[in-house]
C-alpha cells in the first residue's frame, strides 16, 4: 500500500522584485506524506521561524507541520524519515520538530546550508538533528527513490514514488510550476522526434525522471500538478 498525501504547510509572498513581472505572487508552501508498508516518509517541513528580516521580506502565513500531521491522523513521532528538497528556510523549517529522526539530504546541499546566506542557520545544526548524506541518485526504500534534481540549488532533490497507479514524481522545487516541467518534458520530446534547433534548454535530470515514467508529477509551490 502507497499513499501519497499533499499537506498545507501555508503560504507567503514573493515579492515583484522575484517574480519577473510587475506584482507581488502569493504562493503556497506545500508538503507530502508517502505512508508504505515500510513507514512514513515525510518531504518538506514548512516555514522556519525566527528571522524579523526573512519575515518582512516575504510576509508568511505558517501551518504547523504538527497540525497538518495531525490532519493525516499522524504525530510527528509516526514519521520514519525526513526528506527536503532542499534547506531553503520555506521547505526545512519544521525538521527541529523531529530530532532523532533521519533527514535524507544531498552533501552539497549540507554543505551550502551550512556556509552563510543560504538559509536560517538554527534550523540546521539544532539539538538531536540526524542528517543521513545521500550521495547523488539512490533507492531509499523498495520502489522509492532519491534523485538529484540540482538547478534551485546545487544540491536540490527529487522523490521518486512508485504506486500501483503509476509513478508519482515529488519535485519540490526543481520547477517552480507544473507548466514549466511541461515545457521542458515536450523539450525533451522535441529533441528525441528529431526537431532541428534550436529548442529549449533542458536540465539533463529531466531525462532521468522521465525514464521512471511519471503519472503524476507535484510541486512545493504550485498546487497544479503535471500529468501526461
């Protein structure tokens, strides 16, 4: 049994000076529960607390993990392992609610988090934090993947599912919106039909994802989600 469960972790608002256009973009922060026979993996924790600046900047409107947990009828102490797709302030902020817990993350990743103006720096080393490096593509557990996704940050990832229905592709923020997996997919597509260039650009992980054939593909910012 597979379940892959999407949880409102809130919202905030990106400012026009990050949107590309003329206004502000309200987005929300959204985090995914895959439950398995095997146990309960847990990607993205929300929104950290403590920075005035951070605060200001992009106004957030936080939902407590515990909360959204608590509405999948589970504690934080039921969740077996902690995947972020990376350790922006907006996707690792509730990892101090699970010390003890394993957090699967790529060590160039780690290592940005832990240099200066990457993130809020007491949201990574806190008290009881269990960090598991995963070194570029692995199967964690029967079926379920860890695959590089770099572009956002170095050592972004992605979370490969595979369920009775077909594949489900957690892709945090590798693509900010489902559109823009689309184009890059028929990119791919595009290239492999033999059409002449010039074409778009492409992040050449999109072709490691797309070999697992996805039939759905969910995002930390957009509650569109991809399908073919």
């Amino acid at each position: 049994m597979t379940e892959v469960r999407r949880l409102d972790l809130g919202y905030f608002v990106r400012p026009a000076t990050e949107t590309g256009g003329d206004e502000p973009r309200v987005e929300p922060v959204l985090g995914y529960l895959i439950r398995r026979d095997e146990g309960v993996i847990l990607f993205d924790t929300g929104m950290g607390e403590g920075s005035p600046e951070v605060d200001a900047h992009y106004r957030p409107r936080r939902r407590a993990i515990q909360a959204a947990l608590a509405d999948a009828g589970l504690s934080h102490a039921e969740v077996d392992l902690v995947v972020n797709c990376h350790l922006h302030f907006d996707h690792c902020g509730g990892n101090l609610h699970f010390p003890g817990t394993p957090i699967l993350v790529q060590p160039k990743e780690l290592e940005l988090a832990r240099g200066e103006h990457h993130t809020l720096p007491w949201l990574i080393d806190f008290a009881g934090v269990s960090y598991r490096e995963v070194v570029g593509e692995a199967e964690i557990w029967p079926g379920v993947w860890v695959v590089p996704t770099p572009g956002h940050t170095a050592g972004h990832q992605s979370l490969v599912v595979r369920q009775s229905d077909g594949t489900v592709v957690v892709a945090g923020q590798a693509h900010d919106f489902a559109s823009e997996f689309g184009a890059a997919r028929l990119a791919v597509r595009a290239g492999l039909d033999g059409v002449g260039e010039p074409l778009p650009s492409y992040p050449k992980w999109m072709e490691t994802l797309l070999a697992f054939d996805p039939r759905r593909v969910l995002f930390a910012h957009d509650q569109s989600v991809w399908e073919p």
